[in-house]
C-alpha cells in the first residue's frame, strides 16, 4: 500500500483523459458536434482534468458546485473545493444547445481537445465570484479581467479530454501526470514529499527554501508551470537545464524531482494557495510551499494572507500541509541565507536583486554575486542572454 | 481555549508537587516516616512527577505499567509511554515496608524531596528491563549500569512531591515547569512549539537547527537540561549568557524562548527520544527536534534509529511530532549551513570541531572560525575559559 498522501476526497485518481486507442474515434465524433471555444484558461484546467490533477471532479462545474466553491470553498457534495473551475460560451451559442448535448471544446484555432456532456446551463453572478474568488471586481486584476471576460453562460457537466496539447511531446521527461509523480515518489521510497511552485531559474533563494522543505520532508518535487510564458521569462529548456545544474551541484542526490504541468495562474492570491496545496496533494505531495504573496498580484493580498486562509479550514478539508514560509535572502549579518522569519537585521544587510535588475546585469554583463545565485546556475543564463544578443 | 497541543494522555496537566503551604506540615510528617533513599535519576524524575511533565502518572510505576512500558511502551491503561518511571530500594528495607505504607524518599544527604504511598513492591527482572530500553545489557552502558545498580525492589504508588530542590532558586526565570511554558507560548501568540534540547552553549549549527525549527513552528523553546555537569562542562549562567547574546543578535524578537528542567539523561536513544517528545508534549510543544543519535551514547545506536522509532508509533500515541534533523555544519562549497541531508559535499569541505577540540582552542588561544559560532557568542566563552586560568 502507498504511504503517499490520498487524492483530494479519498478515493482513486480519476484523470479524464481518455485512453490513447480511444481518442482517435471520439475525435472523429467531436468534429461533428456543435463546437465550443475555450479561453486558454479554460483549455488549462481541462488538460488539468484530463490528467487527473482536479480529483475528484468529473468535469466541469454546475451552478450548485459553482456557487459552493465562491461562496464558502465547498461543492454540493460537501467537498473542500477553493475556486470554481468553470467553462463559459456565449449567451448566442448557448442558445443553439439543449441540456443533454453533447458538444466539443475547442482551442482558438479549432483544435478539438475534449467532448463535454451538458448537463447543465447556467448564467452567473460575475461580481460575486469575483468578489469570493479575488476579493476584488476591480478590472486591473488579471484573473478578474478572464472572469469579466467569459461568456454570458456557463456549460457544465462530465467531460472526456482528447488531447494534451504539445505538452507531453514538449516536455518529454518533464510532463509529469499525478500517477506518474507518485510512482515516482514510491520508487524513490518517499512518503512525505513537498511541491515547489516556481516558473523561474532557481537563484540561491530558492535553493534554500527548498532545502527548509527537503528537511522536513522525503523530497522536494519542483513543480514548474509550462504553458505561455510572460515577455521576459525564460525558456522551459533553459530553465531546466539550470534547475539541473543546481540540483546536480548542491542538493543530495535523490532528493529532487523536477515536474512540469500546465495550469494558467489565477492570481487568486490566498484561495489560490489553497488550490495549488489542494492538486499537489492528487500529484501525492504532502506539503506545498507557500511563500510570501503567494499566487499574488500587484498589492490585492497582504503579504501573509496566502499563510493565514490555511488556519481557517476545517480539519481534513485538505491533507497537504503548507509550508509557510517567509521571504529569502542572503544576509550579510547572518553570513548566510534565511528568511524574514529567522533575521532580524536590517534591510541594508540583505542582498535582493529583482528579475528586472538581474535581466539588466546580465544585458551589462555585470557580475551577479554568488550569494544571490550559483556560478553553476549564471553560466547557463549567461550562455542564454549571450544567444539573444 | 488554548491551541496548543494537548498534555499527553488528552486530560489537564498533572504536577504532583504539593502547594507551598502544605509543604512544611508535610515534610513535618514524613521526618517520622521510614526514610527510602533515591539514587539522582530517581530524584529527577521526582522532580519531573513534581512539575507535572510526566503527565498524567501519579507516581512510580507498579510492576503491570513497568512490564508493558518496557515490552510494547503501553501501560496497563494502554496509555503510550516508552521508559518505566520507577523507585527501587534494597530487599532489606523493602522488607520494614508493607504495601500501604507511605515513606519518605530522601536523596543521598537525607533530605526529604517526597512521600510515597506503597501501593505495591515487586522485583524485576533487570535484564528484560535493559534488553528493551536500552537494547543492550552491557554494563559499559550509563543508563544499563544505573538500572543494574538499582536496589532489588521496586517501590510503587502515588506521590507528593515537597520540594524542588535548589533548582526554581538557582535557576530563576529559566526553571519553568509545564504550566509555566504553556501560559508563555499563550502569551507569545503561539500554537506550534519546537523544542530544542541542549546542554551546551549555541554554535552555528545549533543556530541552524533552531531556525528550521522555527521555518516550521511559530517559535523554539530552547530546552536545557540543568542538573548534576560532566567535568568540561560549561555552567548554566554563563552557557545562558551565550545563548542570550546568539539570541539578541542573530533571532528575531519573540521567536525564541530559552527554559530549564530537571531531568538526569538515560542515554537510551530511541526509546529515550520518544520519552523526550512525550514530556515536550507536555510543556505544550509541538514539535521536538529529533538530531543525529538523539540521546544516544558510544555506538550502542545507529545515527538514525531515533529517527525511524517514531514511525513505528501508532497514530495518535503521540501529539508531539519529530523533527528529523540531519548531522549540522558550514560547507564551504555550499557558502552556507546545511545538514547531512541537504549537502552533497565531501566531508572535507565541512566544518566540524568537536567539543574537545573547541576547548583546546580556547585553552590555547586560538581563533576559533565565525563559521563555527558566532563572535558574541565566543567572546562569552573565552572570558569564561579566561577565568579558569
């Protein structure tokens, strides 16, 4: 029997993609049913069903399970469920579907990805999911901006997924399904495992918060969201390959595993937080690290607010710990890295380079000091800028 | 309510030591009662009954409790408790005793601590005893030579505790019983507690160790076992003063409670960590760091067997959760601090100076690395060494 944590709701993974033999037919089928766009956020939390990180959900949510998981982080089944996962169409195509079709979703492009049984139509609050989910209706918010953007209705009911996308092609090695990962953890003999959020290289910051994690836990997974990446950022290839020579140089081995897989934040801040805990526990993670403004955006949530929503639920809601923890740092008085928990010196003492300033060091070809990020780690990102001159 | 963790056994803490103002009318009372004499560890362990961190025993144990603490560490109760708390004396003078009687229990000087209500005299077998507490019965060992050292006759029943001995006056404001650390964690705000137990000044290391600690928890209860020094030692006021100075300069205010008990180490590893988290849990930690060969002695344990006895555990038999926490050092090639489990590197490139080696520094003038400890916490250490010459 596995040590490892138990999927969300206790029972057995339940990923939705289909098996590959069966897809090609269902496809066909699809290409003749009335055809659904998705928003891209939408498109990332069907692959996210398909791959059986939202278990137990079997689809899209109806209006009841809709209202439960704004208004107080349950469905109607009484399930612990933070934030709606939901798939919207216009109040037009709506029209041209009756409750019981079956209809295919589709990318921009046409490119169908899963057949979605509706079982349900509904219209929705906008406001009041925002106001529940972000605790904002303001327009600047960008995981609001998608909510304003949806749809006048919602679709809901079992969806059969077709298709993953260039992820598992793209990522080969990376790509990781929740079965996978917890294979993985088995074989590794773990039963405690923290999950590591990052869409970054990882400077010596992040090295040490993952290593407060590995002493704590079996093993620390690095779980990196692929998807669209951000004017800026780097590559997933280079950010692996830097991940690689860190882990290779300075963490013991069999200690680490890198994961990749395909969710588009939210922004959502601390409900957020209590998602991310709520996959990686289906992934089989027992803790999740939660830094400072985790999830966040701009100034919507206080700095903690991502550490605190945890103390509220109730017992059991979630079996995945977080791991809360501060903001990291060399400091020149502690003579090491800690965190804003553990030093209590000043500022002026502490060593932080933003992504926009460490982006101008390299342009400028300045030295990034040691104590902010491994020589190992800098050879490859310079190796990376040098290629974009 | 309070949010801390429970005494152990789930009911209110149980200190057995008498208030003040009955004292002198009892003690008056027990000069005229057959005076049984306690070797140091059983005096400590008095004391311990006394301040209530032995919760919820009422005193020594009676042979049902001593067989099944030392066979499967459950009393009689089916309570989990891991070493048998008991009182011995010769088969001579258990022979003046009839089971019903209270004695007074004196130390080696005559000075009455307690009173004893015999409930019961039973002789034990010592070997058994040995063979599971300490998993050897080789005399080399100090705990299997205190227990062979024993009378033949164990003494059991409920306890008065009368005094305290010189430690509350000694040691004031660091002597805190169960009660006491319970009501400061309240009033620091704090629900998840580390312990952290030492009876040596703070280095690097141990600095290290509390701060994963305190990552984890809302703050570390730095727990120093007072008592009977081993020569080279270094005394109580002036290893405080060393920890305050660490604490000043190098903790954030309010993340760090220094405190003092009474207890006479066992070296019984293992079984020994168990016992120690038992007794933190009730002075209302959580959590008890659990280092490398934990309460062990020469080689009689593997450096992780006090790790692995607490998955052996029933769930539940414990509230007080372990930190598993790897050997501790400064890695030149890692610019930092790191344990066993988070550092890759070759031994050479770690830091390590043994206790002997530290004090043959000071002795000689020597500098010793700020890698090692910190310079505050040196300066205190030298002016001691200072004043021995």
């Amino acid at each position: 029997m596995s040590n490892l944590v138990a999927p969300h709701g206790g029972g057995p993974l339940h990923p939705l993609l289909l098996p590959e033999y069966e897809r090609v037919e269902e496809k066909k089928r699809a290409a003749k049913l009335k055809q659904v766009p998705m928003s891209s956020r939408e498109l990332s939390d069907l692959l996210m069903l398909g791959m059986g990180a939202y278990t137990p959900l079997q689809g899209f949510m109806g209006e009841a399970d809709w209202r439960g998981a704004c208004a107080d982080m349950t469905l109607a089944s009484g399930l612990f469920w933070p934030i709606p996962i939901t798939l919207s169409c216009s109040a037009d195509l709506a029209d041209e579907i009756s409750e019981g079709d079956d209809v295919a979703l589709c990318n921009g492009s046409g490119d169908i990805f899963g057949v979605l049984n509706v079982e349900e139509k509904y219209s929705i609050d906008k406001a009041f999911e925002c106001h529940h989910v972000f605790h904002t209706d303001e327009d600047a918010h960008p995981g609001v901006q998608k909510v304003m953007a949806q749809g006048a209705v919602n679709l809901a009911g079992p969806v059969k997924v077709l298709d993953e996308d260039h992820y598992p092609e793209t990522y080969k090695g990376l790509y990781l399904r929740p079965a996978e990962t917890r294979a993985l953890f088995e074989s590794h003999g773990w039963s405690s495992v923290a999950a590591f959020q990052t869409r970054n290289p990882m400077h010596r910051s992040h090295e040490y918060l993952a290593k407060i994690a590995i002493e704590v836990c079996d093993g620390v997974m690095i779980h990196q969201t692929l998807g669209a990446l951000k004017p800026g950022d780097i590559p997933a290839e280079v950010r692996v390959k830097a991940i690689d020579a860190l882990v290779k140089n300075y963490f013991v081995e069999g200690s680490v595993i890198q994961a990749g897989y395909p969710i588009e934040m939210r922004y959502a801040g601390p409900r957020e937080a209590l998602l991310h805990a709520l996959f990686r526990q289906n992934f089989g993670c027992s803790h999740q690290v939660v830094g400072r403004d985790h999830a966040g955006v701009g100034s919507y949530y206080g700095p903690f607010d991502a550490h605190h929503i945890f103390d509220t639920l109730e017992e059991g809601a979630l079996k995945t710990l977080p791991l809360k923890i501060d903001i990291t740092f060399f400091c020149e008085k502690c003579a090491g890295m800690a965190t804003g928990k553990t030093c209590p010196h000043d500022e002026s003492e502490r060593l932080n380079i933003s992504g926009t300033r460490l982006r101008e060091m390299f342009a400028n070809k300045e030295v990034v000091p040691p104590e902010f990020s491994r020589v190992e780690v800098l050879a490859i990102l310079s190796e990376y800028y040098d290629g974009l001159d």
